[in-house]
C-alpha cells in the first residue's frame, strides 16, 4: 500500500501472529515485534505508517511506547489493544494522543477497518506537511531543528544534501545541543528510513561484554555463551547506527570497529564466516575528536573514516534569537505532556530567557519550559548573571539596538505576530511599531501561525 506499513507489537505469540496474518489477508503491509523495544527502532519522524500494540505488556508496555514514539513524531497514529480491565485506561490515553483502542476479543474487520482510519489519517498528515514545505512554511525538518538564525538555516541545508546520501556522519556539539535529533533526521531523511536505526550509547556498554553486544556471539564463544546471538551491528541491517559519544569506545574494539567500517562485514565471537553489512554509521561526540587522538585515546584513522562528513550543531549561546521562539515550543510540548493549559509568556520573561547562556543547552531549556508549565518558577528570571553576558566591551548603542530588537521579537512570538498587542504592550504607536520592525529585518509572517492570514 505505497510504502504504508502497520507495526505490530504483542507479547501474545499466537495473537501477534494470527493478527498479522489476518492485516496481511486484508492487503496491508506489517511487520510485527514481541517487545515494545524494538517497535522503536523502526518507526520514526516521517514513518508511514501506524502502530498498533497491546497496552499491557512485560518491560515497556503500550503506553510508554506511545509516548516515546510522541516524543519522535506527535502524529504518529497509535492503536491500543486492551483487556476488558483496561478501558478506562485506554479512554485516558485517548486524551494523551492514542488515535484509538479495541478491546479484546475482537472482530479482525473491526481492527482492519480503524487500522485503514489510521493509514489515511496518517497519509493526510504527511502529504500535508510536504505541501506546507512547498509552500515556503516549515517543513518535518524545521519542526524537529527549530530556529531562524543563520547556523540553524545552514544546518538544516547540509541535512537535507547530506540525508539522502549514504555517506558516513561526524556530528559534534555540546551536551544538549540536539546531536541526537540531527542524527535521527539524517536517517529518516534517507533511503534507509524505513529501516532498523539503531543507538549505542559508547558509554554505557559494559567492558566484559562490549564486543558480543556489538558483533553478536556463537555458541560456546565464551563462558555461558549458551546460545547464539545477533550483535546490534547485524540487527541494523539496512540501517543506520548512530554510534553516541564514540570518544568513549576503548582503542582495541575501535580497530575492530574500523574494520567493519572499512569492509563493510561483521565477524561474531566464535566464528570465522564474515557476515556482509549494509548500513550507514552516525557518530557523535561532545568534543572535537582531534584532541583525543592528540591524546592518543582515539585512533587517527578511525576518525579519518568517520570525519568524511563533520556536522557542528550550534550552542545556544551562538544562536540567541532563537531561545524565545525555542522556548515557546517547548512550552508547547510541555503543556501536552503535563495535560496543563497552554500559557503565555511575557515579553520580559523571553527577553530575560534569551539573554542567559544556557550551557546545558536545549536540554537545559526544556526543563525550564517544564518547570513553567508547572508553575514552578524560574528562579535566574529575576537576577540574570553578568558572566552570561557574553558582548564583552561592545558599544553601548549596539547594545541598545541588539536589546531592543530582542524585545521587540521576545513580543512578536509571545503574541503569535499579532500586532495589536504587540505596540501596546511595548508603548509604541503601530507606526513606530513598523518603522523598527523594518530596521532590524523583522518580517511579521515569520511569527504567525501557518494557517494565519494577513490583516
């Protein structure tokens, strides 16, 4: 069906399998999975498809994968199976965004029939989202790297020329920078989105079994080895792997690793027989692997395989103009998963927002957009630091200007470019009001909502 596909989670055998086969019977595509684990792997921003999953299983159950895929693409349509206990749960993850429920036992055309809802549901949105982009207003990569300063825009383009191709990724920048987000774009913006994308934290694999998590074993390949058992480098297969915090990964498995970059196949502990591999590797790194290597921690040529392509994200501190427009939407996210009403932020708060320096970075800030939405405080509001200004001797009337077109587009977003609001809560007459937005390039389109009109 075009590429549409339905992702099939239960931890019920029989029901999983005789699921499938009756979606399959009806003409849909599916993959199905025992475990909400590895559902994750495959559905992304930008999937087509739906997710259908029993809400009550061991490990991750439905509802937490709901909310992880969320996180990914909040319009990703998810279908909840429940017991008879479990309907009032399911009603309440009706209103945290499942698209809809069916309760067991049920009829296999009542499934195929919300399971076709979905699909269409699902081709509308994103089919909407490319007419939005061909239209100049913010397409699936906007949304997911959101600002308007020029690093982001120059990001945002390298992504789109680089997504497509199949060419190894460098990605480097500061701790919750959005290094993880830009790798999960490059991936859903290639021919390998509908494919496994499997993460590896560096840092968290554990030294005794580092080499069996990666390349998988055989039986008997070492004490309780029982059985054998794919590495996550062969469950990727026609993938993408992001290799997270690489620095971390101990010299001797990165010369293994280099030849599998290299070569292009994985060997299992235990075995001889080369295994080909077809996947792309995304790494990331907090810091510049030039000096690791200086150190003698990272492998020169390891890196020289990886560095083909080098990604730099952008801190906040080097991208001030978009912290309010940034925060809003946090604020936004916030809102939805906190179930709280939606709030509006004074001009000041946005002001004062953009003027610190942030050095936990996105990260940083949406807990801040959760401790607002929770009416907790912000508590640097009332006494922004000195050190974080970072403008050092500059002149007092670049100042002037880079603070009050600061609060001018604080204003503009915090009243969706709504004008009115916008000069009198500034004391300024509509003309004055134009006159400065014209001075420092601020277009009112850029602040309303995409389904706005002009007065």
């Amino acid at each position: 069906m075009s590429g549409e596909k339905i992702i099939l989670v239960d931890d019920e055998n029989e029901l999983r399998h005789s699921t499938a086969q009756a979606l399959e019977l009806a003409g849909f595509e599916v993959i199905d999975f025992a475990s909400a684990e590895q559902a994750t792997h495959f559905a992304g921003f930008g999937f087509k498809g739906i997710v259908i999953t029993d809400i009550r299983m061991p490990g991750l159950d439905g509802l937490t994968l709901m909310n992880r895929l969320h996180e990914l693409d909040r319009d990703i349509p998810v279908v909840l199976i429940t017991g008879h206990g479990d309907v009032q749960l399911a009603v309440r993850a009706m209103r945290e965004g499942a698209y809809d429920f069916i309760e067991k036992p049920f009829v296999t055309s009542q499934l195929t029939e919300i399971a076709a809802r979905a699909l269409e549901y699902r081709k509308l949105v994103l089919e909407n989202r490319v007419l939005r982009a061909a239209a100049g207003q913010s397409d699936d990569l906007e949304q997911r790297l959101l600002g308007r300063s020029n690093p982001m825009v120059e990001l945002r383009r390298k992504l789109r020329t680089i997504g497509p191709t199949d060419t190894d990724v460098l990605i480097v920048g500061a701790t919750g920078s959005g290094k993880e987000v830009t790798a999960r774009a490059l991936h859903d913006l290639s021919h390998r989105s509908s494919k496994p994308y499997i993460a590896i934290n560096c840092a968290a694999l554990p030294a005794n079994l580092i080499e069996s998590e990666l390349f998988g074993h055989e039986v008997g390949a070492f004490p309780g080895a029982m059985r054998a058992r794919f590495g996550k480098f062969e469950l990727a297969q026609g993938g993408t792997i992001l290799l997270d915090e690489i620095g971390s990964m101990p010299m001797d498995v990165q010369g293994k690793l280099l030849r599998v970059i290299q070569e292009r196949t994985i060997t299992r502990l235990g075995s001889n027989d080369g295994l080909p591999l077809d996947v792309r590797f995304i790494a990331t790194s907090k810091t510049p692997l030039e000096a690791d290597v200086a150190a003698g921690t990272f492998r020169a040529d390891l890196l020289y395989r990886l560095n083909v392509i080098t990604l730099e994200i952008p801190p906040l501190s080097e991208r001030r103009e978009d912290i309010p427009l940034l925060f809003m939407q946090l604020l936004t996210e916030a809102a939805a998963r906190y179930r709280r009403e939606p709030t509006t932020v004074p001009p000041q708060v946005l002001t004062a927002l953009s003027e610190r320096h942030w050095p936990g970075n996105v990260r940083e800030l949406r807990n801040a957009a959760d401790r607002y939405i929770l009416d907790l405080g912000l508590p640097f509001i009332e006494t922004v630091s000195e050190s974080d200004d970072t403008e050092g001797d500059s002149r007092l009337a670049d100042r002037v200007a880079d603070f009050e077109r600061g609060v001018i587009e604080s204003a503009l977003i915090a009243h969706a470019g709504s004008l009115k609001p916008v000069y009198e809560s500034l004391g300024l007459s509509r003309k004055s009001l134009y006159e400065k937005m014209q001075k420092y390039g601020l277009e009112r389109g850029r602040y309303l909502p995409s389904e706005a009109e002009a007065d």
